[in-house]
C-alpha cells in the first residue's frame, strides 16, 4: 500500500498536479509553534497535556510540547493548538 | 473558527465530559463522522463539544458513552421559554412598547432659523392639529413642508424629516431684498470713503463740495434738496453725477526669510476602528506614529453587515513628513508682498479707479522682509443714498424737542 502511494505521489508530481489528488498522504500544515493542521489523518491514539499521537495512512505523527488541546476533529482533519517544541513521525 | 462557533451557538450544542476511554470515543464519533471542538483535558478527565444535529442523530451512542451532557446554546433558551409564559408575553409586551413609542415622534427641533419663527412655527403646527407625541408618516411630513411653506413667507427652503423621536424642520430664511434706488426717486449722492476731491461732474443735483475740498464718510457731495427759484420752495431731486476724489492707502507687510515646508518621506502606517453607532474603537495599529504626518481617513464598509447596521471599519492612514526649511531670496519676497498688496487694493478700491503716485520701502530685519507702501488713487468716491420728506408728525416731534 506504502510504496503504491509513493508512486502515485511520484505521479502527481510529473504531472503537476495537488499531491492529495492522487496519493492517499497526510497534509501537515503549522503555523507557527502554536497550532498544528493534520489533513487525511486515521484517529487519534494519544491525548495528554504534553503529547498528542495521529494516525495516518502508514505513519503515526507524535507532536510533543505542552497545554494541548485540540481546536476541532473530524473525518477529515485535526487541529491541535498548543506549544510545540518537538514532531515525531513514526513507523506503525 | 469564529463563525462556526457562532452558528453552533444559535442552532445549540452539546458539552459532554468524559472520564475514561478517551481516544476509543474520539475515533468511534470520528467514524460516525461526527464533528468534535474545543476538546479540552483537565484533571477530571476531557470535555468538548458537538452539535445537538448530531446529538439527537446518534443520541443512543452518546448516552451509551456518556450519561453527563450539558445543552448549550439559543435554541435552549428559547426552548426554555416556552414553559415561562407570563415572562414571555411580558417580553413581547414590552417590545411592541418600546417599538410603539419609539416610532413616535415627541419633539419638534427647529433648525436654521431664530426663535421667534421657531415659535411661529410651532403655532402653525398647533393650530393645523400637529400635536406631539404624534405618528407621522412619509406623507404628513411633504404635508408639514408644504404647511409651512405656504403659510410662512419668510421662507425660501423648508425641509421636514423624521430622526428617531425628533421631529426636525429645517428651514433658509429668504433673504432681505436689496432696495434699489430708482432713479426718478430722490436722492444724493455721499462720500463713500475720506478723500480729496478732484473733479465734481453733477448732472443733476445740488454739488456742495469743490475740488481741493476734504471729505468725510457719510459727508454729503451732491444734495437731491434744491430751491425752486420762482416759488422760493424747497424741491426734492434725484440726483446724478460722479465726483472723483483722491484717496490714500497704506499698507505694512511681511514675509519670512526662512520658511518651513513638510515634504512626503514615503512612509505610512495605518489604524483600523470599529465604527459601531459614531462610536471608533481602536482595532489594529498606533495613534500618532511620527512626530510628523498627514492623516488621512477612509471608511470600509463590511459586506452585509454594514447594511444591516451602523458597523463600518475606519481605516487611518499616518504618512509620515518631514519639516525641511527654505530661504526666500530678496526678490521673491518683495514681489511676493508686491502681488498680495495689489490683491487687497483691488478689493478695496472701485474697478475704475487709476492710480497716480505709489511709494513703496522695502527693509530687513534677521527673520523677516518688510515692505511699507502708500498709494494714491483717483476713484469715485460718491454713494447713491435715498432721502425722504419729513412727515408732519416727525416734524412736530421735532418742534418739542
């Protein structure tokens, strides 16, 4: 499934067009240290004040910092708003 | 985030706390593509929000996980309500009051004119059944014009509307005729201005001035009073005639050798206000942020909501500037004073007045230049004014006295 997806992200790069629209890849997006956007994400495994974990499609997202909380969930995206100090990707 | 927030706020949501299991809920109402905010982690366990759409949709399933949920929002107050029916009505009450009275009109404010036609005006008003507090719509207010239109002469414009409570009425009063003197009616002629007078040209009329002689303001140059040389009667004429008097005018000026001027630096800086009912509350930006600047104010009107309200953004924009000083040569400067003398003189003087002798001295001191200057001109000096015979009354007044 991994190296599918990584090939049909090589595709939408040759043909130029949205990376989302062809692989099934998450879409991290920050603002700053305060707040975190995850896009196509599978749930959420890890809530704690300091630490928050993500599921996405192969890869699990730790974000580690301090007074998390999260803005809003759902299908699609979430945002969690804190002080990030640390973004961890990791192999299921 | 904000509109949402306010959305869900009217149409009412549902706070729900959680003591345990917390990431298996998050992805069960997440695969139930139920929408989670503000999910927040204290001691006690999370809270967080969801819509009450979703809550009565999957109703069975949130009660299964939690038994504590707390509604929130407008819909549940008004729901509330409908239990509270004397409040309810009371509200009502009171609105339609409120909106009832403040339709009215309860004051009259009179504008451009004196208090005396103010008074008129509120007689006419009075006397046409136009009591307050009155409803008054579109139409009675042209009504109210035409009223007082027709009514009053004295006025030439009259404009009647409605703002809140007050009646307002504003009004030009017609200004007063200028009376021409016609001239088959009696007259004489009068020094406008102190001169000397040069040349006397009395077409008709009784000339009691010479050439050479001084004259005053007021002073009379050719009197319209002439004896009837066969009934040795005094006879009242219209007078014509033009006397040309010499007259004398000084002027001091000055100007500054080193002037200051602001020139643009390029740079700006802007502050945006909430306008809220003339009311500016201060958004973004400082207040006076150079020592020296051109301010300028732009209104930007919200989309919608500025048409619904009185709610506009004030943007300000501060440019800065710089105050640089410049020298004024000599000759800028006497020719500057020259060309501003001749302005006043103009504005003093008749348009066929000629001059004959001018004596202007410049001078300087370390801050400024000086120009004094006398001229002498040959100008009409005479003024039509009408005379009138005395009446018998007047005269005997006179005789008491």
């Amino acid at each position: 499934m991994s190296r599918f997806n990584n090939f049909r992200s090589r595709l939408a790069d040759e043909l130029e067009i949205p990376n989302n629209a062809l692989s099934n890849n998450f879409d991290l997006r920050m603002h700053g240290n305060k707040k975190v956007i995850i896009e196509n994400h599978l749930g959420i495994t890890l809530y704690e004040h300091n630490i928050v974990t993500i599921k996405t499609n192969g890869l699990n997202i730790t974000i580690k910092g301090s007074k998390f909380k999260i803005e809003e969930i759902n299908d699609y995206k979430v945002i969690v708003n804190g002080n990030i100090k640390e973004i961890i990707f990791h192999k299921e | 985030m904000l509109i949402f927030k306010l959305i869900s706020l009217i149409r009412g949501y549902v706070v729900i706390r959680l003591e345990s299991n917390l990431e298996k809920t998050l992805n069960i109402l997440r695969r139930k593509n139920i929408a989670v905010w503000d999910l927040e982690k204290n001691e006690k366990g999370i809270k967080f929000k969801i819509s009450y759409e979703d809550y009565i949709k999957h109703a069975d399933l949130i009660n299964e996980i939690n038994h504590n949920a707390r509604e929130k929002g407008l819909i549940f107050k008004l729901n509330r309500m409908k239990f509270r029916k004397g409040f309810s009505l009371g509200i009502l009450i009171s609105i339609i009051c409120l909106f009832l009275l403040t339709s009215l009109i309860w004051q009259v404010e009179v504008v451009g004119t004196n208090q005396v036609n103010t008074k008129k005006i509120i007689e006419l008003l009075r006397e046409n059944n136009i009591t307050m507090p009155a409803s008054l719509s579109k139409k009675d207010l042209l009504d109210i014009e035409t009223l007082i239109y027709t009514n009053l002469d004295i006025f030439k414009f009259v404009e009647v509307y409605a703002e809140g409570s007050k009646l307002i009425i504003f009004v030009r009063e017609k200004e007063p005729e200028i009376t021409e003197i016609k001239s088959n009616e009696p007259s004489s002629i009068v020094s406008a201005k102190n001169a000397i007078v040069h040349k006397v040209i009395a077409k008709s009329g009784q000339p009691v001035v010479k050439e050479g002689s001084v004259v005053y303001e007021g002073q009379t140059l050719i009197m319209g009073i002439m004896q009837n040389k066969n009934t040795e009667e005094f006879i009242m004429v219209p007078s014509h005639g033009v006397v040309y008097g010499k007259t004398y005018y000084n002027f001091e000026m000055k100007e500054e050798k080193v002037r200051k001027i602001s020139v643009a630096t390029n740079r700006s800086k802007s502050v945006y206000y909430l306008k809220i009912n003339g009311n500016s509350i201060k958004i973004i930006g400082d207040k006076d942020p150079y020592e020296n600047y051109n301010y300028k104010e732009s209104i930007i009107n919200v989309p919608i909501v500025s048409k619904l309200s009185d709610i506009t953004i004030l943007k300000g924009t501060y440019y800065e500037e710089e105050i640089k000083e410049i020298e004024i040569d000599e000759k800028t400067a006497q020719n500057k004073m020259k060309v501003s003398m001749f302005d006043e003189l103009i504005k003093k003087c008749s348009s066929d007045s000629r001059i004959v002798k001018s004596t202007i001295n410049y001078s300087e001191d370390d801050e400024y230049y000086y120009m004094m200057a006398q001229i002498e001109l040959i100008e009409d000096i005479g003024e039509k004014v009408r005379i009138f015979p005395i009446t018998e009354d007047q005269s005997e007044d006179a005789k008491e006295d």
